[in-house]
C-alpha cells in the first residue's frame, strides 16, 4: 500500500465518519474517491481524488487537477474542507 493509498483511506474514513456521501469509482489503479460537498450557494459539488504513487491528483468537476504530496498537512487541508463548506 502506497502513501497515496493510505491518504486516500484516511479521507474516505474522515468524511465517512462526518455524513458526507462518499464513494469510490472504477477499478484498480483507476480508482477515484468523490466526495459530495454542499456549497454556500446551496448548490452541490464534487471533489475527485485519485492516488498516483505518493501523490494525489484533486480534480473538480470541471476537468481542471491540482496535484498535491500525501502529506499530513494536506490531509489537514483536505479535511478542512468540511470547516470551509
């Protein structure tokens, strides 16, 4: 299990934990964790994530990718998206 596995774990459990629709798309290495979030708009939107190694790719749902380390204070950031929306 890569970093980017374990980081992707610990994001799944976090926002699991917190009530946020969470799930997991496709197969194999081209498994990808979305997770739903309700904006202040009101409107829904959708966080992808996918593991590259030790790194994990953010992508939203207009196609456009932030590529980040599977860090602890990333992890913070990601789960600081809870605070934010």
């Amino acid at each position: 299990m890569t970093a980017g596995d374990r980081f992707m774990k610990k994001i799944e459990d976090y926002y699991d934990e917190l009530g946020y629709p969470v799930s997991w798309d496709g197969e194999g290495s081209n498994r990808q964790l979305e997770i739903t979030f309700k904006s202040e708009s009101g409107y829904f939107v959708k966080a992808v994530l996918l593991a590259r190694g030790n790194d994990i790719v953010i992508k939203d749902e207009w196609g456009r990718e932030q590529i980040i380390q599977a860090t602890r204070g990333n992890l913070q950031m990601i789960k600081g998206w809870s605070e934010e929306r």
